[in-house]
C-alpha cells in the first residue's frame, strides 16, 4: 500500500518532498558535502516534478527533455563544489518548474469532480510556482550581480534558501523577508510573483473549494 500511494497520488509526495526540503537546507548550506547534497536533492525534486506532469495532460517528454540537461548540470556541481553552472541549472529547472505548474493547473481545471490527488495538487503548484520563481531569482542574481540585498551581509550573492525564502514570502503576501530586491529586474519579478500569487488564491483555489462544497452538499 505504501508503494502504491505515490503512483496514486503523485502530488502528495512532490508536496511533501519540497516541504521537507524547507528543514532539510538549512543543514546543506556551507560545506561540500552539503551542498553535493543540495545539489543530489534537487535532482530528486525534480523527477518528482517529470513524474506529477505525467499524471496531467501536459506531455511527458517536454519534463524529460528538461529535466535530463538539468540533472547533469547539478551532479556536475554536486560532484565539482562550484557554483558556476547555477544559473544554467536554474533557468532550466525554472521552466519545468513553471509548465508543471501549468499542467497541474490545467489538470484541476479540466476536471469538474475534485478528486484527493487534485487537493494535494493545489498545494504542490504552489510550491512549485515558489521554487520556480526562487530558480528565476537565481538566475537573475547571476546576470545582474546585487539584484537582492539583505540586512547581514548585504554585498554578498544570496544563497538558495534566502531567495527561496524570498519567493514563499512574496507569494503568499505575508511580506516578512529580510532580503530586499534593489536592482530594476529584480523588482519587476517579484511584482510578477505577488500577482502571481493574489492570481492563483482568486481563481484557483476559490474554484476547488467553490467545487468541494458542492460536491459536500450533493
């Protein structure tokens, strides 16, 4: 039964991953063994995502062909300890990111019964826009150096966790980050990502819950 639970709900275990993930990097930040280990998970995560695409409409094979560069540039990291090929690694991992988030999108909105796999994916296309935007924030960093600025250290490149830590704060509106964006691009994707988020509670879970309760009351 346990083994079958993440074929059937692929979602869950794509949620549950990256949720994990948020107390797993604190500890694989630093060293070389943890950040060959950041690098090892993040190619675990992304699998996940390939795999939860092809439980929606979208096609397999774009998740592959995406996320095939994608991993060898991370184990060269993983295996190198350099982060010269990051925001490569980034850009990639940000579209498979952002086209799973629209398949899963469009694999809610194409079913009128709400379905257990299709809550936890309500969850899971959250985070999977916060990474996404967390891998676009890399990358922006890495063509305009100081995008992002923070009250310790403030001239340093900001690490993974901080601009993940960015994008959840910024798309869920709570507004607590110390890390600030100060260069012009920088600024416009997080206005991006706020409507971003203002956009998916709106229309997308207001329809899912709208549907659950109706279903309820049948």
């Amino acid at each position: 039964m346990l083994l079958r639970a993440p074929r059937r709900d692929p979602s869950a275990l794509l949620l549950a991953t990256q949720l994990a993930g948020l107390l797993l990097y604190p500890f694989m930040e630093g060293r070389f063994v943890g950040r060959a280990l950041l690098n090892v998970f993040g190619v675990i995560v992304l699998w996940l995502v390939v795999a939860t695409v092809d439980r929606s409409p979208a096609v397999t094979w774009v998740g592959v062909l995406l996320g095939v560069p994608a991993t060898v540039l991370l184990l060269i990291q993983a295996a190198a300890d350099t982060d010269a090929l990051a925001a490569y690694s980034s850009a990639l991992e940000a579209i498979l990111y952002f086209y799973a988030a629209g398949a899963l999108i469009a694999y809610m909105l194409g079913d009128h019964r709400i379905t257990r796999d299709e809550l936890f994916a309500v969850g899971a296309t959250f985070t999977l826009v916060a990474w996404g935007f967390a891998h676009v924030y890399t990358v922006c960093q890495a063509i305009y150096p100081a995008s992002f600025t923070a009250a310790a250290n403030p001239e340093a490149p900001r690490s993974w966790l901080e601009l993940l830590f960015v994008s959840l704060t910024t798309l869920t509106s709570v507004g607590l980050s110390d890390v600030t964006p100060v260069r012009s691009l920088a600024r416009s994707l997080v206005m991006i990502e706020e409507l971003g988020g203002v956009a998916y509670v709106a229309m997308l879970v207001s329809r899912v819950v709208g549907l659950t309760v109706r279903t309820d009351t049948r």
